[in-house]
C-alpha cells in the first residue's frame, strides 16, 4: 500500500513541476520604467507574490516581486498591480469565525489582480483562505469593500455587508437604490456586472477594460464513453489448516465500459481535472483441466486526479484513481474444487484498489493505458484471499464537453 501511494504522489508532483508557458506581458519597476518581456504564465488561483520573466526566448529567467515591481500584466490575459492597503483577515470557516462584526484591519503590501478599470476599478485577492474584493474611483487610493460573516449568541452568524453602502456612496449607478444594492452578492460576477454598468453610464470619460478572471468561468465539464480491453489476471485461495486450496485462472482479455465526468478546474489553464468513472466489468473463467469457476459482473466508481499537457493539436495526459469497496455487483460468485466445496460462495463486494494511467488525445478521442493495483475481492471471507489484477487499454470518446480558451 505504501508504494502504490508514493507512486500517486510521484504523478502529482510531476504535474506540479510540469513547465507553464512564457506569454508576452510587461512589468512597471519602482522608478516606473516599463519593460516588455515573457511571463511565465502560471495561472494564478492566488495572487501572487513574486513571478518569473525573461526578456526574450533566450534570455535568463528572472524574477520580479513585491520589492521591485509596482505593476506587471500578461497581454490580453491578466493585470497585477501593487498596492498597500488595509485588509482585514477575518476567516471565512464558520468554525472560525469571532464574535465581532467590525473588520480587523492590517495594512499590507499586495499584487491585486485587476478585474475591470475605468471611472471605477475593480480589484481581487485570493489567498487560499480568504477572498477580498477592493475598488477605487477615479484616482482615490484602493480601499477592501467591506464584507464579513460573524458569530451572534452561541450558533448564529449574521453578516457586515457595507460593501452594499460603500457602492451607494461612492459608486452609485443611475437609477440605483439602496434596495437594490442588497441584491449585488460578493462575488465576481455580480460586482463586475455593477461595475461595469457604472463605467458604461461614464463612459465619454473613462474607458472600461476588463481582463481575463478564472473564478468567473464555470468548471468546463467534459461527459465521455470509455470501452476498453481490461487483461486480468486471478487467482484464488484458501488457506484453511488442513485442507487449502489454490486455483490459478491464468490471464483472459474482458470487454469494459464506462462513463466518464470530467471537471476542469478553474486554474492552471484548466490543465487539472477531477475524473470519475463508473465502469461496468463482466470476467467468466475457469482453469483449464479444473471444474472451478469464477463469474464476475461488477460497476465500480474510481473517482480520480488528471493532469493534461497541452500541444498544439493534441495533448497528452496522466492520472491517478482510487477504487472504494463499495461497487455494485451482480449474483458474482465462485467456486474452487466443488469436489470439496459443493456451493458457490457469493462476491458480496469488489475490493478497493489504485491505478495510475496515462494516454494522449486528439479532438474527441482519447486512447489510455491504466494500471491497478491489485484487488481482493474476497475479502469479507474468513480463510479465503484473491489476487486480481487489471491492465486496462481504453478509448475514450467526448459525446459532451465545455471548450476552453486551452482544452480544445
């Protein structure tokens, strides 16, 4: 068990450390020089604190962080502008959350991720545990808008929205009431809508330029058919003192099918995806020379991490699943030497187990090769053990799917 763990952690790091693209963009340094140069488009989820640059295809990788820039932008993609602000950390975590309905001010140094600009700009943090948004109009400093979830008595939560009087006073848009502002939720979509409208009705002054934000994208979801050649290999035992028994049911080539889901997380240019699988297997076999049988008809749920690598056409692809004991069989049942054991023991359960895969896809189609460990399906019986392994060679066909801007 501990190998097959270190091999999924292996996959993941692998895909951590996979190389993101350098995309044209520009940094703004402390004496406000502008340099045009390659960012290493790493997609942030966070904001982040620091990124690499170079200036050419062949220059020297570099860094550029909070110290050195004020401001730096991948072209027609993402915009990050330092600032030094007051911010409250208050935690979002219900079991976290104090008693008191003030923000908690800290004043800090930032790269904001501009989501839209003009009359009034619009601006983001993510740090893994918080999400802050924060404005400013005209040419007023960056300010949090106010939002904050607190405890009230021993199990209430009540919520501080003065985001919603914030935008009354200092953003209002036209025909705007203050009714109306209790319907704008602290989120992206709704804030940018609101502030968009607001430049638009300003608009023979100030231009509105949005920018590219992942948290608005809804997780693309991709909907797959998986036939498949499994080539499994069984045995089983009994170990009981006295009288064991052992039969070898060789290697046998079995049709497999599933459905896939598939969802693309909102990060890293949608290059990770959660996968689940639920996949219908049918094994019959019997050692040659021997009346023993085996019939297998199960649905089992592997639910899974995959992690593309994107070409220009094509891509390809690694993933990892684990399989609970808790699929679906239908009358399996087997039977070792029935000279000794006249009745078929009934499979209750088809074990758990891991696999690890890989394969490359074009368009609709997807071919992968898959592993899993081995699976022991007998184990609810006391004395009796089973070996059952799987090398699965499946094809993958998209009957739905959401593109993105980088899965075609």
């Amino acid at each position: 068990m501990r190998t097959h763990v270190l091999v999924l952690l292996a996959f993941v790091a692998t895909g951590c450390f996979a190389q993101a693209p350098f995309k044209k963009g520009y940094f703004i340094n402390n004496s406000n020089q502008k340099t045009e140069c390659l960012i290493k488009n790493d997609d942030w989820k966070n904001n982040p604190k620091s990124f690499e640059y170079k200036i050419n295809e062949r220059g020297e990788v570099k860094q550029g962080n909070l110290a050195t820039v004020k401001e730096f932008g991948i072209d027609g993609y993402s915009k990050y502008v330092r600032t030094s602000v007051n911010i409250d950390r208050s935690p979002m975590l219900t079991s976290d959350l104090s008693n008191t309905r003030n923000p908690v001010w800290e004043k800090d140094t930032l790269f904001l991720k501009v989501i839209l600009e003009g009359k009034a700009s619009l601006y983001y943090y993510d740090n893994g545990y918080i999400v802050r948004f924060f404005y400013s109009v005209a040419s007023t400093p960056i300010q949090q808008l106010i939002y904050k979830e607190y405890l009230t008595g021993e199990t209430g939560i009540a919520t501080n929205s003065d985001y919603q009087n914030q935008l009354w006073l200092y953003v209002r848009a036209k025909g705007a009431t203050m009714n109306s502002m209790r319907y704008i939720s602290y989120g992206v979509s709704d804030l940018e809508h609101y502030f968009n409208k607001y430049n638009t009705e300003y608009s023979g002054a100030y231009a509105s330029a949005q920018f590219e934000t992942t948290q608005d994208i809804q997780v693309p979801v991709n909907i797959r058919i998986t036939p498949g050649i499994d080539v499994t290999s069984l045995a089983i035992e009994n170990n009981f003192v006295g009288s064991p028994r052992y039969a070898d049911y060789g290697h046998a080539s079995v049709f497999r099918i599933g459905l896939e889901g598939e969802f693309l997380l909102p990060f890293n240019h949608h290059n990770w995806g959660v996968v689940i699988e639920p996949a219908y297997q049918l094994l019959n076999a019997h050692p040659k020379g021997s009346s023993s049988t085996v019939h297998l008809s199960f649905v089992e749920f592997p639910v899974g991490l995959r992690r593309y690598f994107v070409f220009k056409n094509w891509k390809l692809f690694l993933d990892g699943f684990y399989t609970n004991d808790y699929g679906l069989t239908f009358n399996s049942n087997f039977q070792v030497d029935p000279f000794y054991f006249e009745t078929p023991y009934k499979i209750k359960r088809v074990g758990g187990s891991f696999a690890i895969g890989g394969g490359f896809g074009y368009s609709l189609l997807s071919v992968e090769l898959r592993y899993y460990t081995s699976t022991n399906f007998l184990d609810n019986y006391i004395n009796w053990d089973s070996n059952y392994n799987r090398v699965a060679l499946i094809v993958g066909i998209r009957i739905f799917g959401t593109r993105t801007k980088y899965q075609k």
